[in-house]
C-alpha cells in the first residue's frame, strides 16, 4: 500500500500559535513514518506553498487553533483545494467557535448551559444590570477565542468593566455568563454516524488558579487531570450523552470535546471544541488512552473516519 501524503498544519496567526507549534511538533513525532509521508506548513508563512503542492497532497491534519485555524476558513481554503481534513467543515467549526451561536443550539437542543447576556463592543456597560439578572460571580469572556485568553471571573461589580475591556481586546463581542461553581469535567467523542463517547475527565487545577485558564492548561504540573472522572457511572454517562449531543447539533465530524462543570448532581455544559489540544499530553489524547488507543493509533483513527467520509478510503 502506497504511503499518504500528508500536509501538517500547524503554528498559523491566532493567540494560541505557540501551542499549535507544540502540538505540531508532538503530532509529527507520534504519526507512522511508515503510513505517511509528511510535509510541515505553517499557515502564517506558509499558504502558497500549500496551494502549489495541492495536488501533489492525500490529506490535511490540521493543528491549529483559535481564528483562522479552528473557525472555518483553513477548512474552506482546504475544500476549495480539494484536501481532506480531519474534523468538522466550514459550518461546524465556524458554529462551534462562536460561544454565543453554541449557547444558542445548546438551547435549541435541551443542552443546559449557564445563563449569559451578550454585549457588543458598541453597548455601553450595565454592570449592576449583569449582576442583577445572572448573580456573582460572573464569567467574562470574547465569543470567538479559545484556551481561556482574554478570561476573567469577576467577583465584584466595580471589576466587571475592567474584565469586559479585556475580552474587548480579543473580539467585538462579549459573553457574560453566571459562575457556575463545580468540578470541571470534559468529554471527548470520536466517530460520524456512530459515535463512541470516551471516558470522561476530571479536571482539577492548581488551587493556586480560580479555574482552567490559559496558565493551569499549559504548565506542566499545574492541574491534575484524572481519568476516567471519579463521578457516579449515571453522571459519567449523562456527560457522555451531553458530549454525543453537543457534537450531532452543532454538526461536528471526526472528533470533538466538550467541556461541562458538575455542580452537585447537575451538568452544564460550557463549550464545545472541534480541534482540541493534540499533544500527548492533551485531554484527548488522554481520554483515547484510556479508551485504548496510543496517541499514534488515535491520529490514524482520526484520518482514518476522515477518509471514509471523504470517499477516499
């Protein structure tokens, strides 16, 4: 069997370029030499090339995250190239990068989620409106935007301002939710007509850290992460099923992870992540692990749904 020719997307122009480039690399190291023959390209550099050796290419893994890499437009600049992808296309990635358009099908969908208000950077804030209607604390952050930057939670309403000003740096748009105080879980799933729900995590950052964010997801040691979740097996199988539910109504393909808080005996679930961290290390992987597959087998598992539902396998 002749190797796939394989374009590696990693780095691009996003906040969180620095992590794509690590994720890159670890992919790089765990693909099968003997499967595929790679090529590296990074979308901040590297885009004519990739157009030029377009079909000289099989395949696209794309590591990428953030805007112009998780959002649609890799995804449509690949489709208009005639390169499969792992992942969802231009209309799941772009809906499921949109915090406020997730929250939206969540609803649509019975999927419970935080209650929210959402400004635009034109309005002029009311922050005693806010804590009126949603409490303290409160969740603040851009729409569009991953890996928590541009995150705050306000415990006060003379710091709600400052915290909107900061989510204004990264987009127009701003989600201002209720703090919903719990266990931080997540939940992967892996396929396309049928689904397999993988082991849920537990999330457990540094007590050091209010929650999840950017420092507590990429410093070593910084949360301790367990797997599969030391919740009952009725939670454990309701967050699956949020999981498999999210994915089917935001039209998700190939692989997602949501993301839920457990308060007591209630989920809510935050968001959804199409291109999810894809070091070894990362919550995916992890989960995969659990469920049986090294991190190699879960990228070829990936290509693998990809091709199928690309004809091409």
């Amino acid at each position: 069997m002749s190797k796939i020719n394989l374009a590696l997307l990693s780095g691009g122009i996003s906040s969180e370029r620095e992590v794509s480039i690590k994720g890159g690399d670890q992919v790089f190291e765990a693909l099968d030499k003997a499967k595929y023959t790679i090529t590296r390209y990074d979308p901040k550099f590297d885009l004519e090339r990739l157009v030029s050796d377009a079909s000289e290419l099989d395949f696209a893994l794309i590591i990428l995250h953030g805007p112009y890499g998780e959002d649609g437009t890799v995804q449509g600049l690949l489709d208009l190239l005639n390169i499969p992808y792992q992942g969802s296309g231009v209309l799941g990635s772009a809906l499921a990068m949109d915090k406020l358009f997730t929250k939206q099908i969540y609803e649509i969908a019975g999927i419970p989620s935080p209650p929210y208000v959402v400004i635009k950077n034109t309005d002029e804030p009311a922050p005693g409106a806010y804590v009126e209607k949603l409490g303290l604390p409160l969740v603040i952050k851009p729409v569009v935007g991953g890996s928590s930057i541009g995150m705050s939670i306000v415990k006060n309403e003379e710091g709600i301002e400052k915290a909107i000003m900061l989510a204004f740096e990264n987009d127009d748009t701003v989600l201002i939710e209720s703090f919903i105080q719990g266990l931080e879980l997540t939940g992967g799933v892996l396929g396309n007509d049928d689904l397999l729900a993988l082991p849920i995590i537990e999330i457990i950052p540094d007590k050091k850290y209010e929650y999840f964010d950017y420092e507590a997801k990429y410093t070593p040691g910084a949360t301790q992460e367990v797997c599969p979740a030391r919740i009952d097996d009725a939670v454990a199988e309701k967050a699956k099923e949020y999981a498999r539910l999210a994915h089917k109504a935001l039209g998700l393909s190939d692989y997602s992870r949501t993301d839920m808080i457990l308060q007591k005996d209630r989920i809510y679930v935050l968001e959804t992540n199409t291109i999810p961290g894809m070091t070894e290390t990362s919550l995916i992987p992890l989960a995969a692990k659990a469920a049986g597959f090294t991190f190699t087998k879960l990228l070829d598992k990936l290509i693998e749904l990809s091709m199928k539902r690309n004809g091409k396998a």
